[in-house]
C-alpha cells in the first residue's frame, strides 16, 4: 500500500503542469499556454478540408462551407484573422480560425477549399506556409489588398 501511495505522489510531482488530462487521458494544452504573447508569425504545413464537412458545424458553432475563406488550426484562437502565405509560390489570402482539427493532427492549419485554391496547393494536397496572426478584426488594409487581388 505505502509503494502505491509514494509511486503516486512521485507521478503527481514530475508530472508538468501545464495542460490538463481529459477524460480519455490525453494530455491537452490550451492555445494560450502553446502559444507566447510575443510569437505572431508560426511556419508548418497546411493541408484542406475534405467535402464530406461541408455543411458541419464548426468549433465556434458556425456552418462550415468550402466556398468561405475559414481554417481550422488546434494552435492558433478560435475567431481570430490570419494570414497564410504558401511559401513555395509566395501567394497570400487571409482567413478567419472558425474550428479546431482532431487533436492526433500535428499540421498547423487546415484550410476551406476556397483559400487552398487562392495558395495554389489544391492538386498537392499539402504545402508549406507561414502563418501571421493578425488579430480579431480583419484589418481595413489587409481587406482592401485582398479585395484588389480578386
């Protein structure tokens, strides 16, 4: 019984103490310990949504449609604007993180079809990018440059 006991306060105390345990066991970090205050600007891979979520509720409990320029990322807030630059052929858009990816997936973001189409990466599947965090609003500048792409 001591062993036990000494084997579960050892466990409590090396254990980290970010993040917490979910029912499953998992050990999860919310994004504001993952992320610093100061880290605006991540790199990673980014892949698509597949067609069979059109239509799904989204983590923020908007509909998810492949013709909006949405992204889900497990990293980066929920309701905040980001822009992604697909570093292989430098094409930009900016999209709002509206939904979360299954906690197994290590990409940093997963964009609507819509957006992987403005990036160029749709035929590949997957690609490089940059991710800039630009707040909750979408800025006035980045709207108009993006509007003046289309």
């Amino acid at each position: 019984m001591n062993k036990f006991l000494l084997f579960a306060v050892i466990l409590t105390v090396c254990m980290p103490s970010q993040g917490s345990l979910s029912a499953q066991g998992v050990r999860t970090v919310s994004h504001k310990n993952a992320i610093k205050k100061n880290t605006r600007i991540h790199y990673g891979i980014a892949s698509f949504y597949a067609n069979k979520f059109n239509g799904r509720h989204t983590a923020s409990g908007e509909i998810f449609s492949q013709e909006k320029l949405t992204a889900a990322s497990n990293l980066l807030p929920l309701n905040t604007w980001v822009r992604v630059t697909n570093l292989h052929n430098r094409k930009e858009v900016i999209v709002k993180i509206n939904d979360r990816m299954h906690f197994r997936n290590r990409r940093l973001i997963d964009l609507s079809h819509a957006a992987a189409k403005k990036l160029g990466y749709t035929g590949w599947g997957l690609a490089k990018v940059k991710v800039e965090l630009l707040g909750k609003r979408k800025r006035e500048k980045e709207l108009a440059i993006e509007t003046n792409r289309m």
